[in-house]
C-alpha cells in the first residue's frame, strides 16, 4: 500500500490509509476554535473507493469544509449543517494526484487544517488464458472468445480512484495488439452486444477483473504457432490508466506445447 501522510498545522501525525482506513488527526489548528485549545476539528480524512471522506469531531463547531487541489484552487465546498459529523467529496476520475488540504471553517475564520497525499496506483496482479478457466470468463463468451482471449486481475493499491483505459499484449503471443489498435481491448461486459468498453473506473483498495477483446492467444495468429514445436517465451502485459502517466506493465512466462495450433497447451506463470 501507498502510504499516506497527513499533516496538522504545528503538529505532524503519519499514518497509512488502506481502503477507507481512517486516519486520527491532532494538534492546534489555531484561535477561535470552539472544540477547545489545541484541538482539532477535523479528526480524520480518508479514501474510500470513490470519494474523500472527512470526519468532524463531535465537539466542534464548523459550518464549511473546503477541499484544495494540489494546484491552490478549491476542488469543492461543502456547508455543513449543526450535528453533521461526516461529509464526503466524490473523486471520481476528475482530480488531479497529488496532495490535497482540506480546510474547516467556522463563520469565515479558518479553524482546522489537514491534508492527504491522493495517489492511484493500479498493478496488474494475475492472468490466465479463457482456453485454461472457461467457466470464469463472460456469461456469454464464444468458444473463440474462450480459446482466444485473458482474464486479468487488477488490483488498485494506492489512495485515490482511476480508470483503465486500454488492456495491450506483447511479446510471444499469437496475436500481438497492434501499435495502430485504437480500442480499448477490454470486452464490455455491460453491453448486449459486447465490443469494447471505454473504461473501468477502480476505487482505492479495490480489485477487478477484466476480459482483453483483442485475442491475442488467437488460434489464427501467426506471431507463435505450436506447429513449429516446443516454444517458451515472454508476454507483456500493458494497461495504461486514465491518472497514470506510465501505466502498468507486468511480464509473464508463456509456453506452447502441441503439433496443432487449435490443440495447443499454453501456459502461463508471472515472471
């Protein structure tokens, strides 16, 4: 996990966020706050799947709460009505990583301050061809789809929310995704006709799985073929993110054993 630091004016207090683990918060936030001397009102912050999450001290008294990006400019307000102790800001895929303030206010006067690193980090964290585990690929699949196309498990181990936005194979597979391949190459599950799906939103500490549209262990491929004997190689598994500069990328051990293309054992193992 990612950790997460969270920093109180005067005091500093560190801790990890995992999934929507709360962190406590403490120190003097300055004059005119009615929870006390030395207290702070915001006593913890953290992510939760889509959203930042904001926890009020059940002393204190403030009627806003304003979120800044990590450029200065306000990413959102919330007015806070007397008794409510927990406000929530939707993330969604709309913000920028970085470190965020959150600022409590009480009739205009800043009484509370803290912040949070927010940060996706999605990985790749397992495959396995449709031909080996037919029974968990899509309700629906062909017997093409099947012996053709990859499960893939993600995981989103950092503390904010992102989107996958293309799945890309290459290497020693049968049909390498093309560099010129426009779609997404992950099969829209939620569609009636299927094709491919724009993007899969993944909230902090959580996994999905996914299913590549591009068959790239085609039987029809013409990049490895099981007639030419015995073949170990490698396969690269690449997905590029909505928030992430570089992606993920994870390599994988791959072997083709068979005298037939369209009665071939593949198997793969994490390099």
């Amino acid at each position: 996990m990612t950790d997460a630091a969270v920093h109180v004016r005067r005091r500093t207090v560190l801790g990890t966020i995992v999934g929507s683990t709360l962190l406590p918060l403490a120190g003097c936030t300055g004059s005119g706050n009615p929870a006390g001397e030395g207290s702070n009102p915001i006593r913890a912050v953290s992510v939760a799947d889509l959203h930042l999450v904001v926890e009020v001290r059940e002393d204190a008294s403030i009627d806003e709460l304003t979120v800044v990006s990590p450029n200065g400019e306000a990413f959102a307000t919330r007015s806070l009505s007397p008794g409510v102790r927990r406000e929530t800001v939707e993330l969604g895929t709309s913000y920028t990583p970085g470190s965020y303030e959150i600022h409590a206010s009480a009739d205009g006067e800043t009484v509370g301050e803290s912040s949070i690193d927010i940060r996706p980090d999605v990985q790749i964290v397992d495959l396995k061809l449709g031909r080996n585990h037919p029974d968990e690929m899509y309700e629906g699949a062909t017997e093409q789809a099947i012996r053709s196309e990859v499960i893939v498990s993600l995981e989103n181990r950092g503390t904010g929310p992102d989107a996958v936005t293309a799945l890309r194979f290459d290497g020693d597979v049968p049909f390498p995704t093309r560099e010129n391949f426009e779609e997404s190459g992950i099969y829209d599950t939620e569609s009636d006709i299927g094709g491919n799906r724009e993007r899969i939103l993944i909230g902090t500490g959580t996994e999905v799985t996914l299913f590549s549209n591009s068959q790239p262990f085609s039987p029809a491929g013409g990049n490895i073929s099981c007639e030419d004997g015995p073949v170990d190689g490698q396969v690269a598994v690449e997905l590029t993110t909505q928030l992430s500069d570089s992606g993920s990328t994870a390599d994988y051990d791959v072997s083709y054993r068979g005298n037939d293309d369209f009665d071939c054992d593949i198997t793969v193992a994490q390099s």
